[in-house]
C-alpha cells in the first residue's frame, strides 16, 4: 500500500482495499468509505490465520471502536469524533485503546504551538493507530489557514491506516491532515520529497520506542528537519525508549525536557513524554551517519 501510494497508483490501491474488506470484515466501514461504488459485505466475520488464530478477534475490537464513534460523533465536528474516542476508552473493557488523550494532549497541543507552523511547513505524526492524535493536530493545524497539508502522519499496518483515514474524513480534516501508508524507515526520503529541506517544524513519535532514536536521526540526516525543530515522543517509559532516553536525557539539557504524566484514563500508571529541542545537525553527523552505512 505503501508503494501504490508513493506511486500515485490508485486504482492499485483500490484492489488493496477490496482485499481487506475480505480479510476484516467488522472494518468493511473503515474500508469500504475509500472504494467507489457499492460494495458487498461478506457474511463471515471469522478470519482464520495459521499464525494467529485470534486475528479475528483484533478486527471485532476494532470494528466495536468503528461502529461506537461513527453512531456518537457528527460529521464534521472534530471534537465530537475526540470525545467518542475519549468515551470509548472510559470502558474499562476498553483500556487496550491507548491514545494520548488528557494531559498528553495538553502537552502535544503546546508543543505544535511552540513548532509554529508557517506557510510550507508541515507537522509530522509517525505511527497514527486509529486517528485520535492525528484528528487533535489536523485541527489545530486548520485553526492557522495554511496551505495544505499541514499534517502527515505514516502508518505501517493496513487496518490502522483505513480506520485513522475514516476517523479523520468523519472529522472532515483530510484536505489538512495527510495518512500515509509505510513503514516510517522507508517513508522518510518521500517526507524530503514531498515537501523539501527543512519543511519540519514538529514531529510526533508514538509508533515503536527502540526506533525513536534511529528516525530522528534519519529525519535530521535527510535535512528535513527544521533548524530548532521540536520533537515529542510519547510513551517513552512504557513500552519505553530507552536508547532515546539515554542519548538525549541522561544529563540535564536546556535542550531536552521530560514529563510525567499518567496515562489517559488510568491514573495509576505512569508514562513519560519526551520533548526534544532540534539544533541543525553538524558535520560530524554526517559523518557518523555515513560510517554506519558502511
């Protein structure tokens, strides 16, 4: 889908989204808003995997997810689409939704504030799940009237990425806020490409903590970055990040700052967010980073 999409092959993209109405079919609702014309819904909501006989179940807590926001929010209205998101977690049997909802929010919103986006600029978001960060930027972003896209966020998995599109098309945010399929190590040369150097204000990392420090590093290298950009990553003490943790935080910076918060609707369980001052990468990077090439 990555592929397809980069190349600018919709119709490929359409078979691809025809093969997932078959694989998943509590998403059909997710799926189904991107393909033209009418579209049968299989009759079995049973996915057999040889890998993984609970696969099916996944698509039943996702399709829950689909059909709860999609009865609750109206059309257009972003915060009503964030509210039903924030409802649907308030079930405790929800819990395994994570978004960073709450204080998370308040420090993701100050932080695209501090980015201040111009004209030409744009916000990056890497990892989307099911949209709920993506819909909260894609609004704030719209709130500046600039060209458009201001917001891209990339997704690795399918299913994720249909449902974070149909959340953000329900919020009417997709003229402002971008989902892109890929895999963020291989999508970072198409940010350079789309968009040019130093085109990055502010970037949200919330996708795999181990990698966090190799694709800010890939971000920098590639000159995407703003000078003195903003980073935020979610989630860096759990699951963790802890090769990020320890590159930029292991001694007091005036550059680098933690916060402690708790995790949207469980205040017993503690999360860290990172915030990272950018300054233009040097000579010696570059270097670094052609060693580790070789």
């Amino acid at each position: 889908m990555m592929h397809s999409s980069w190349a600018g092959d919709a119709a490929f993209e359409v078979q691809l989204h025809r093969l997932l109405c078959n694989t998943a079919p509590p998403l059909n609702a997710a799926v189904a808003r991107w393909l033209p014309g009418p579209m049968e819904v299989p009759a079995s909501t049973s996915v057999p995997s040889p890998n993984d006989q609970t696969s099916w179940y996944r698509y039943q807590k996702l399709g829950r997810l689909l059909h709860f926001v999609s009865a609750r929010a109206r059309e257009g209205d972003a915060d009503a689409v964030l509210r039903s998101i924030e409802d649907f977690v308030g079930d405790a049997n929800q819990r395994w939704l994570k978004v960073a909802g709450g204080a998370k929010s308040e420090v993701v919103a100050a932080a695209l504030d501090a980015a201040a986006l111009r004209e030409g600029e744009v916000a990056l978001e890497m990892g989307c799940f099911v949209g709920y960060t993506a819909i909260r930027l894609g609004h704030l972003v719209s709130e500046r009237h600039l060209s458009k896209p201001g917001l891209v966020s990339t997704e690795m998995e399918a299913l994720h990425l249909c449902i974070s599109r149909h959340h953000v098309d329900l919020a009417q945010l997709s003229t402002v806020a971008e989902v892109w399929a890929g895999h963020i190590p291989w999508a970072t040369p198409r940010y350079v490409e789309q968009f040019g150097d130093r085109s990055v204000p502010f970037t949200f990392m919330d996708h795999k903590g181990t990698r966090f420090h190799e694709d800010f590093r890939d971000c920098r290298i590639s000159g995407v970055l703003c000078p003195n950009s903003l980073l935020l990553c979610d989630n860096v003490l759990k699951p963790g990040a802890p090769v990020h943790l320890w590159r930029h935080h292991r001694t007091a910076s005036p550059g680098a700052r933690l916060f402690s918060l708790t995790e949207f609707r469980e205040p017993d369980m503690e999360d860290w967010q990172s915030l990272l001052y950018n300054p233009p990468p040097t000579a010696s990077a570059f270097l670094e980073r052609g060693a580790e090439r070789q």
